[in-house]
C-alpha cells in the first residue's frame, strides 16, 4: 500500500496527549512486541508485559505505560513501513492479541433498517432500492427515537407485528438484548497497512467502520480503537444464520492502529462522542465518504459491554468489542440500483481526529495473505524469547 496522507495520518490529532499502545511485528524477533507512542518513539514493554491482553488487566494500565521501557524504535520508520507494506521491516501489527474478537450489531437505527432490507430483499441489491423507499416511509421516523427494550419498543413491536413489517434485525435493534456475535478468531484481526478481505463469492458488500472498545477481564473497558467489521451484505441477507460465512473471513476484520488508554485528557464520555469518517478511493476513480456519530448510538456502551460480559460469560484475556455503525452505503457505485459494492483495490480509510486513521487495500479473502499465527505459535515465540515467566 502506498503512503498517501503521510505517517502523521496514522496519529490522533493530539497524539503528544494520548497514551497509545500498539503492538509491532520485528523481522528480527520473528514475532510482536508490545509497545506505547512517546515522543515520536516506540517504546518496548513486552519485557514487562509479552501481551497486550496482560497490560490491559492491571489495575493501573495507563501508570504501567508511563513507567515504560527506553526506546527501540522509530515510530516514523515503523509507519512508512506499515504503509508501503513492507514486510521485511519493523511495521505496526493490529494493536489486540490474546482478547476474544466480539461484535455488537443492530445498534444504529439507521443501519437497522438497511439489515431489515437485506432481509427483505434476500440478498438482492436490485430489489433493495424499491424496498428500502418502502420500509422508511413506513417505520423510518418513528424507529429513530426509540429506546431499545422500553414500553414504547413494545408497542412497536405490536404494531410492525400486525402491518406484517417484523424482522428479526428490528428485534435486537429495539427488543431487550442486543446482539451480540464473535467477530473473528484470537489473533486473527488485520493491522493499519494491510490488506483488508471480501470473499470472490460476494457481489453485494461493504466496510463497517466501527469504534472498537479495548475492554479487560472484569468488564472494565480501557481504551478504544477504530475498526473495519468488513460485512458482506449478500450473503448475510439470505440468512442470518449465514452471519459467520458473511463476517468471518481471512482478512475480514481490522482494527487499529493503536489502542488509546483511557486517561484525563480522552475519556468514556469522550469516546460516546466520537465522530468516526470513512472515505473509499477506488482504482477506478470512484469515491465514497461517509461518517458514523457515536451520539446516535442505540444502546450505551456501557450497556454494550455488560450485555457481553458478566455473570453469563467470563473473558480472562479481556475482548475487543466493534460497537456497531451508522452508516450503510446506498450509493450507486457502477449500474443504477446495485447499490455499493468494494472492488479489489478499494483504499479504506476509517478515521477519528482522536483515534487517528485505519488504512487498508481491499483483496479477496482468497488472496489475502494467510492467517498462520495463533496462539500456539505466539506463546512459542514468547518463550523462545524469554518472554514468558511465572
């Protein structure tokens, strides 16, 4: 991939300000390493902590990341690196390891209703203009300003049962449980700078760019990413329980490029306003900008995060948890009617003046580089590395 906005365009606007964590691949270490942002330099803590999972599970990450080791690289090296895809050097990596990859969807009214439209339209992006017009006209306004699981979802869900309008996406987007589904695989997330994957078999699909909470082991969520929860909209809309062929690809998920902590300066509250901008730039001259408002969130984050974790289910290595987005594509990209689809080279750019930018190249799932490290072969090069003790 190459460099179009500059290394800068990796970093949050107040970047001197934020504690950012991330983790590196080192050809000469043959494996990650665990490092924070300080002063234009990547600093080392995987001798203090070999996983980013481990650092997030003190009780004090932000104060273990002041306390951090002497520099070992150069984050602009590393960057331009990333960017250019080059594998032979040191190049950023997506900043998550050890956490369980989860997803929340439906949590958008907007986007609510476009999965309602694949539902209705199987699939098919050609009926979808015609039943989009239709279901907006009919639950549209009134869909926005409900709060999920209150007497006036209810009585909604009454009346849409009756005008023959339910959907199951309507029952997780206003009904009392959110959804909540497993992304991707432990290890499996791609980085800022690499190739993002649909499959070969998809005619009909889209990015999700999606804030991405970095939460631990007790539930308690200590930073925020950006993320890609590449969907691809055919598949899904000729069955729900077709959600894994359509959500888990190689290459599928992307989260990055850094992990900011939680801290006086960004904040929960800071994150619930979030605006998060996406731009596509295609090979062929095509382009699409879009934006998802944190502010219009369903459900609370917080809400969110107890809704996946808690008594019913425990994560000791803490998850990743994409939030749901606010935009749905519904711009013509080549006949009319077809709605948006990616091509292979689409440029995918999700970014947050907080957060900074997640850079990738769309391929098919098929050619994308292989998934070959999982766990297994990172607790080997953690030991071979003595980076691992009692």
């Amino acid at each position: 991939m190459h460099d179009t906005h500059g290394t800068s365009a990796l970093l949050p606007s107040d970047a001197g300000q934020a504690l950012l964590i991330g983790r590196i691949h080192d050809p000469r270490d043959q494996g990650p390493s665990v490092v924070a942002l300080r002063n234009g330099v990547l600093v080392d803590l995987t001798h203090r902590f070999p996983t980013v999972s481990e650092l997030l599970n003190q009780d004090d990450p932000a104060a273990a990341v002041a306390r951090a080791a002497p520099a070992r690289w150069s984050f602009d090296a590393v960057a331009r690196a990333t960017l250019a895809g080059d594998r032979d050097a040191p190049r950023f990596v997506a900043p998550c390891d050890l956490q369980v990859i989860k997803a929340c969807g439906v949590t958008f009214a907007d986007s609510m209703l476009e999965r309602v439209i694949e539902e209705k339209a199987g699939g098919n992006p050609q009926d979808a203009a015609r039943i989009r017009d239709g279901i907006g006209q009919a639950i549209g306004a009134a869909i926005s300003s409900i709060r999920p699981g209150s007497r006036e979802a209810e009585e909604a869900r009454r009346y849409l049962v009756r005008e023959g309008l339910w959907s199951q996406y309507l029952e997780v987007g206003i009904g009392p449980d959110a959804e909540v589904f497993t992304k991707a695989p432990v290890l499996s997330a791609v980085g800022s700078g690499e190739a993002i994957g649909i499959l070969k078999a998809s005619q009909w699909n889209n990015p999700e760019p999606e804030l991405v909470l970095a939460v631990d082991a007790a539930g308690r969520i200590r930073g925020a990413t950006l993320g890609n929860d590449v969907n691809l909209r055919d598949i899904e809309g000729r069955s729900a329980l077709l959600l894994g062929k359509a959500k888990d690809n190689n290459a599928s998920c992307a989260i990055g490029p850094f992990i900011r902590l939680f801290d006086a300066r960004f904040t929960l509250d800071d994150a619930r306003r979030l605006e998060i901008r996406l731009n596509v730039t295609g090979e062929d001259g095509f382009v699409l900008d879009g934006h998802s408002s944190i502010r219009r969130i369903s459900r609370d984050l917080t809400d969110l995060v107890a809704q996946t974790c808690g008594r019913h289910h425990q994560y000791p290595d803490g998850f990743m948890l994409f939030t749901g987005t606010l935009f749905a594509p519904t711009e013509d990209r080549d006949a009319p009617g077809q709605g948006f689809t990616h091509k292979p080279g689409d440029v995918v750019r999700i970014g947050s003046p907080r957060l900074g930018t997640l850079i990738n190249r769309v391929t098919y799932s098929e050619e994308a580089p292989p998934w070959t490290g999982g766990i297994a072969w990172l607790m080997r090069n953690l030991a071979r590395r003595g980076l691992l003790s009692a």
